[in-house]
C-alpha cells in the first residue's frame, strides 16, 4: 500500500499520507492498564511491549472549492519523519495548492511541518487554523515559561511564525463547508478530532484522542502523554459513539498499519476496531 492511500468520502477526494514511522512501548501507551491484563492483551495481538509501531498520518481533503490539510508531521526535525511534503509533491499536490491548514493540538509531530528551517511558511497560500484553547496555551509567553524548554522552543519556531496567517477556531465551527472541528480535550487541554461529511458520508479523524487500536475496546487505558487523562477516557467514548451514530470511517493519526483508517462497532458492550482491508 506504500505512504499514501486515496478514498473518496461523497464528493470529496482524500488522500493520508504517513509522514514517518515510530516505535512506542506499552508502558507510554498504557500507563494505567493493570499489568497482567496489559500483557494477556498484547499477546493476544501478537505485539511486544516494547516494541509497539505507530504512523504519523496526515490527512489532506480536496473539496469542490477548497484543499484542505489536518496537520503538518514532523518537517524537518528529526529522522522519525517529515516524509509529509515529498508525498505530497508525489502525488502532484505542490504546497502553493493548499488553501486551509488545520492544525489539531501544539505536539512536534503534528505542528513542525508548517515551517521550514528559515522560519519560512511550507504552505504559503494557507490560512491556518487552531482551537482557541490550544492556541491561548501556546501562543502566550507565561505559559511557554512553564513547560519544558524544549517543548517551549519547539513552539516558538514552529507556531509563533503561523500567527500573521493564523485564526482560531470553536468546537463544532465549519473550517470549510464539509469540514468542522470537533472538541476533543484531554491528550491536551485544546485538541480536537475533524470530521468531514459530503452527501451523507463521513469521515472521524481521532487525531490523537486515542494512540492505539487496543484502546478502541479499552478506552480507560490512557497514554502517558495525556494531559487530562481522565477528560482523555470522557473524549473517547464520545468520539466512538459519534462514529457508531454516523457510520462513520474512522482515522486515527497513529494507528498502525497505515492508511490507520477502520470502524468502529460495538459489540457484547465493548467498542471494537475494524481496520479496513489491507
């Protein structure tokens, strides 16, 4: 299937790039999951839990008037990936195209690639989008003091520059018509899920409200890197029975295997992941 994958959610034309791989470990993913279940769970999948692969999957949507992309990847900071503008360019979309740039949340892997090296714009024709929430956090100085530096860095070269061309965003607001945001607090204070809809189908883009498919079925198992854990177990169930209403397809940023696109259903009380077939 290689690093892009292309499907069509009613009129629009989709496209999920992998800007890179990961390998993560059950202890980040899973920090409260009760040792013995965790393993019984893993071994079931067939994973390891110190070697546990995740995606860096970027979501780009041409609408009938807009070219819409939901995060930047890593750009050009690191070896885990950045592979996001090369595929794009591969698939014969230069970054002067993209009109709209919704950014999610303020992590390295989703916010990176909206910069070059020089500081430059990488999408220079778009307005980028943000939640009020995400944005109050990190674009403010007094609270940069209070994170680690390097996280705090990271935004002041890879955000602050977006300002000129940077607009917040409410939960629920059309970004473009098709497109909205949607709430989704805990793996940060601000993040928030995409849905897209085009003549009665939808797509749910999770973002980051849930890091790995075995959390489809255990939704109170949070990452080590929530914020809010608690909000993050609260967003989820609202998120999977958003997708439940809708018969939705369903992305997720860092489901593997890549294109990280399913269902969910639920069943005997349990949600349940469905990926699409390889």
């Amino acid at each position: 299937m290689g690093d892009t994958y292309r499907f069509n959610i009613g009129d629009f034309q989709c496209l999920v790039l992998n800007d890179g791989n990961i390998i993560a470990n059950a202890a980040m993913l899973f920090a409260n999951a009760p040792a013995e279940e965790l393993l019984q769970v893993l071994h079931h999948h067939g994973l390891k839990p110190e070697h546990l692969p995740s995606t860096l999957t970027c979501l780009l949507v041409k609408t009938p008037t807009h070219v819409v992309l939901v995060d930047t990847g890593f750009g050009p900071v690191g070896q885990n990936g950045g592979q996001l503008l090369p595929l794009l360019r591969a698939e014969g979309v230069q970054p002067e195209a993209i009109d709209t740039v919704i950014l999610t949340h303020a992590h390295p892997d989703h916010i990176g690639g909206g910069v070059d090296g020089a500081g430059q714009l990488t999408f220079p024709e778009a307005t980028y989008y943000m939640g009020q929430t995400e944005w109050d956090f990190w674009g403010s100085e007094t609270n940069l003091a209070k994170v680690p530096a390097w996280a705090a860095n990271l935004a002041r070269q890879k955000l602050l520059p977006l300002r000129p061309k940077l607009k917040v965003i409410d939960p629920e607001q059309e970004v473009v018509p098709g497109i909205r945001v949607v709430a989704a607090p805990g793996h940060t204070a601000g993040h928030m899920a995409v849905e897209v809809e085009s003549r009665g189908e939808y797509l749910l883009h999770l973002v980051d409200a849930t890091a790995h498919p075995i959390q489809i079925e255990y939704p109170e198992w949070y990452a080590r890197f929530d914020q809010l854990p608690e909000q993050t177990v609260v967003t989820r169930q609202a998120l999977y029975q958003r997708a439940v209403e809708k018969n939705a397809l369903v992305l997720a940023f860092h489901f593997p295997p890549f294109p990280s696109l399913g269902h969910i259903t639920r069943q005997a009380g349990r949600w349940q992941w469905q990926p699409i077939p390889e």
